[in-house]
C-alpha cells in the first residue's frame, strides 16, 4: 500500500484521554500511518438536538477543519456523544474527502447489556476509525463482509468486519 497521509486527531467535548491514546498507537500499526494529537474542539451546542437527545454529525464533521493540502493530512474527530444523520437513526461516524468523525457512544459494550469490555471497545473504536478514514479517502463501501468498508447497520457488522482492508480496497487506496 502507498503511505498513508498524516492523520491528525481532534478531540470534541470530553473524550476520554485514553481512547486518543488508543487511536495513536492503532492507527500507526495498522495503517503504517503517521498518526498526531490535535487542539480539542469544544462541543458546540448548536448541533445538540433536544427531540432526539443527539447531536448532527454532518454539522460536527463541518467544524473539523481540513488542513492538508493534495490529500497530505486526514482529520479524524473522536466524540463521545450519540451522533445521527438526517434520515439516520444514528451513525457510529461519517466522512468527507479528507476528513472523518466517528462517536465512541455507541460502540461500548455496555449500550448492549454487555458487561464491560476494554479490548472489544478498543477493537470496534479502531474498526470504525479506519473505516471513516477510509471513507475520507474516497473508498466507497464494500460488499465483502469481512472489509473495514463494509456498511455496518447495526454493532454486529462492526464487531464481524474488523479494521482491514480487502485486497480490492487496498489496491483502491494504494
């Protein structure tokens, strides 16, 4: 695969420090990505919708800045709030060319009656982030189940998919 542009993290509202974390030492082994820390965004309440107790995640991916130039640098946004998309229930993330946004609320185990699960938190956290990476990058979505570009409809696609590429989107990509 080419090598991948710089990505840059950017924290909105209170995001736990460690799932940042996380996403630095992931990303960099899965991508072969140069993965950095940005200035955290507060959480805007002009996205916040009462009736649905969520915030719009295509308003939110509009604060993220895209600041690479010739596709150089890709924008991740990392939320703990409940995100939807107009005509969407909800959306664990969304992306643009060269920036992405994805939500941690609803990849916890514990939304699902699960107990507590750190690794399977961290798993989804990263499968979600590539996938929305890859969104920012152009991929479309992939009809192999077992792609990160697969569309995930519900937790169950996500925790069956996992964070790689297939070979077709690989070749896409690089």
């Amino acid at each position: 695969m080419a090598a991948w542009p710089k990505i840059v993290l950017i924290p909105i509202g209170h995001e736990d420090p460690m799932v940042v974390t996380w996403l630095k030492e992931d990303l960099q082994k899965i991508l072969s990505a140069s993965v950095k820390e940005g200035p955290p965004l507060p959480l805007s309440p002009h996205h916040f919708r009462k009736e649905r107790n969520q915030y719009n995640a295509d308003g939110m991916l509009s604060d993220l800045s895209s600041p690479g130039q010739n596709g150089d640098i890709l924008t991740l946004g990392i939320t703990e709030k409940d995100l939807f998309s107009p005509g969407l229930n909800f959306v664990f993330g969304i992306a643009t060319m060269g920036r992405a946004l994805i939500s941690t609320f609803r990849l916890r185990p514990e939304l699902y009656g699960i107990p507590h699960n750190q690794k399977l938190f961290r798993w989804r956290i990263l499968t979600e982030a590539v996938h929305e990476l890859g969104h920012a990058l152009g991929l479309p979505h992939c009809e192999y189940p077992g792609c990160v570009m697969n569309f995930s409809n519900w937790i169950g696609d996500t925790d069956r998919k996992g964070p790689e590429f297939c070979y077709r989107c690989r070749r896409r990509i690089g």
